[in-house]
C-alpha cells in the first residue's frame, strides 16, 4: 500500500520577520536591551521595533550602521554582505585608502594575517547625537586585498599606534568576506582584536592576494596546500605532482 505522506504548507514570512533575523545576526547572542542602548534606542523603541513590527527609523539605522559597521543595504534588503569591508585591487590603492583615512587623527591600526592574506582594521573612539543624546561607540574600517610593503611603509611613516593580530584562516575569510563586525573584533571577552601584538619595526610583507583562488571556488583546506606548493622549487613541484598523481591511480 503506497504510504501517503503529508507536506504542511511553509508559512509565509513578513518582510519584518526577515528584518529582525537580520538583526539577530548582528546582535550575536547579545541581550537586546543593552544592546539597543549602545546605538543610542531606548527600551520603547526597542519593545516597538521587535514586538510590533515597526521599522527603524533612518536615524536609528544609522545609528546601528555606525556602530555596528553594518551595511544598510544588506540590513534593509539583504543585497551584499552583513559587514562594511573596503575592497582593493591592489597594495597601491589601499597604501591610498590608507593614507586617506589617517590624515583624520586618532587612529588605532590593526594588521590582521592569517600567514598568507592581510586585512586592516582601523578603530577610534567617536560620538554621535540621536535627539541631542551623545552616544558613545567604536569607529571601525576595514580594508582588505592584496596588502604589500607599500601599505606597510604607509603604517610605519604615519605615527599611528599600529599592532598585529595572528588569526585561523577561517576568520580571515569571514573578514574579508564582510562577515565579521565590530562586536567580533571587540568584545571584552572574546574579540579577535584583543590578542595583539605590537607591530615590529623590521616587519617585512609580500602582498598576496587570494582573490583568483577565491573566485576559484577553492575552500581553506585547498588554499593552503596551494600557499605550500607555491613555496616549492621546481623538482620539489615534480616530485609532488608525480606522488599525487601515483595516488589517484590507486
């Protein structure tokens, strides 16, 4: 006898359920109270936007686009990755990006490596008025692509506090992915930001950047036996290749 099996039908979900799983997102874990009260809501606000359905207003989305270093076009319509990233071509646009931002003083430097790729993070304290309440937070930019000697001369000759922070792979990708945000990076308890290390003064780099692998569709795993290969001389290469394709004959 044929066995008839029953499907329920999906609920339909509203645009402001989606909204609010966006914000879940950015919350990671976070009370919603103390967290509203860091983008400058009030607990009425707060009760209105995840228990009646309202949409923030411009402001408060700015507010928790500055705060959070979260693109609006990814919160709003979900175009786009959760977390602002700028992207570079080349080690000459960002030793520009770079330069650009630091005229602005008050910068606290950050070079992220996983070993093989680089990003920046830039952090400073600033404010910003909601209803003439000063709200109190963490400016965060992010640069990431092919980040070379260039970057680094720029980093050196402007002054700035400048530390390194080692990080998994992983993470590097979900950085530069636009996947990580401001509370990742600086949580009291937890933050990748926390374990850094002064940036010595005979750091050396060679910009790479993993752009063609990643379009490539190559995960982690098979990007670092790429970074391996590549640090082998020709008869290593040959000797390689000919294990491996021994291997696939088995």
């Amino acid at each position: 006898m044929p066995v008839s099996v029953h499907v329920q039908d999906a609920m339909p979900v509203s645009g402001h359920e989606i909204f609010l799983s966006r914000i879940r997102i950015i919350l990671d874990w976070r009370d919603r109270y103390p967290w509203g009260a860091l983008v400058g809501m009030t607990r009425g606000t707060i009760n209105r936007i995840f228990n009646e359905g309202q949409i923030p207003t411009g402001e408060t989305l700015s507010a928790i686009g500055r705060v959070e270093n979260c693109a609006l076009s990814w919160l709003l319509n979900g175009q786009g990755s959760p977390y602002i990233v700028g992207r570079c071509e080349n080690d000459e646009e960002c030793a520009e990006r770079l330069d650009e931002l630091l005229e602005e003083k008050g910068w606290t430097i950050h070079l992220l490596t996983d070993g093989e790729r680089y990003a920046l993070v830039l952090t400073q304290p600033a404010i910003f008025f909601i209803k003439e309440r000063p709200v109190e937070y963490t400016a965060c930019e992010t640069l990431a692509g092919p980040i070379g000697e260039e970057t680094l001369q720029t980093i050196q000759r402007s002054g700035h506090h400048a530390f390194t922070v080692t990080l998994p792979a992983e993470q590097i990708t979900r950085l530069i992915a636009g996947q990580l945000g401001t509370y990742a990076l600086l949580a009291k308890d937890g933050g990748l930001l926390r374990d850094e290390h002064p940036l010595a003064a005979d750091t050396r780099m060679t910009a790479y950047s993993g752009a063609a692998d990643e379009r490539a569709g190559y995960n982690d795993t098979e990007r670092q036996l790429l970074k391996a290969w590549r640090k082998l001389d020709g008869t290593l290469k040959n000797a390689a290749l000919a294990a491996v394709e021994a291997m696939g004959k088995k």
